[in-house]
C-alpha cells in the first residue's frame, strides 16, 4: 500500500504558475506508475497527467499539454506537477494517484488507480 498527500495547491491569477507535490509513504514508491487528476465543482474527474515508474513516459490531456509538466523523484518519494499560464478553467480539486506499474506503462483512466490522496484546491482568478 502506499499513502499520498498532496500540497502545493493555492489561489493564483490567470497566467500565473503553481507546483503541487504529492508525498507518497508505505510501499517503494519507485514501483508505482502515478498521475494527476482534477474535479471542478459539479463535473467528473478528469485526467490530467501520468507517468510511469521510472519517469521516462509520459501523458499529458490536450487541455494541459505545453503548460504543465509531470514529474518524479523517486529518492525523494515526490510526485510533481508544475502548472505555467494557468487559466481559470484550471481551477478544481487536484488529486494524485498511484498503481504498482513496473511494465513501464502509465495510466489515464481513474479507474486503473487504486490509492488516490485527498486532493488540493487550485483556484485560478480572471
């Protein structure tokens, strides 16, 4: 098992930056293929990013490609995304997730995840 805490959400202007973490603790968190979601009020959760155990793939959805970069550090146990030009449909509940992948894929369904940390609010002002 392994647990996840995510940090680093806030309130920022549209076109500002932010860096979540995602803390991971338990099981080698080098074995786990991990992404983030996102889930503004009254919406599904959606895929944001993925990446898999060792850091050399990874996915992004189009809504965030070129502004945001996935990325691990895997001696530090932390799982990173850091968000430039961020817009206010950016705003939501950011989650990170964790699967045990050492096939070497990433995930970009919810439902491939099982341990999810508590999510951090991210509020992009216009």
């Amino acid at each position: 098992q392994v647990q996840l805490v995510e940090s680093g959400g806030g309130l920022v202007q549209a076109g500002g930056s932010l860096r979540l973490s995602c803390a991971a603790s338990g099981r080698t968190f080098s074995t786990y293929a991990v992404g983030w979601f996102r889930q503004a009020p009254g919406k599904e959760r959606e895929f944001v990013a993925a990446v898999n155990w060792s850091g050399s793939s990874t996915y992004y959805a189009d809504s965030v490609k070129g502004r945001f970069t996935i990325s691990r550090d895997n001696a530090e146990n932390t799982l990173y995304l850091q968000m430039i030009s961020l817009k206010p449909e950016d705003t939501a509940v950011y989650y990170c997730a964790a699967q045990l992948g050492l096939s070497g894929t990433y995930y970009i369904r919810a439902r491939e995840y099982d341990y999810w940390g508590q999510g951090t609010q991210v509020t992009v002002s216009s």
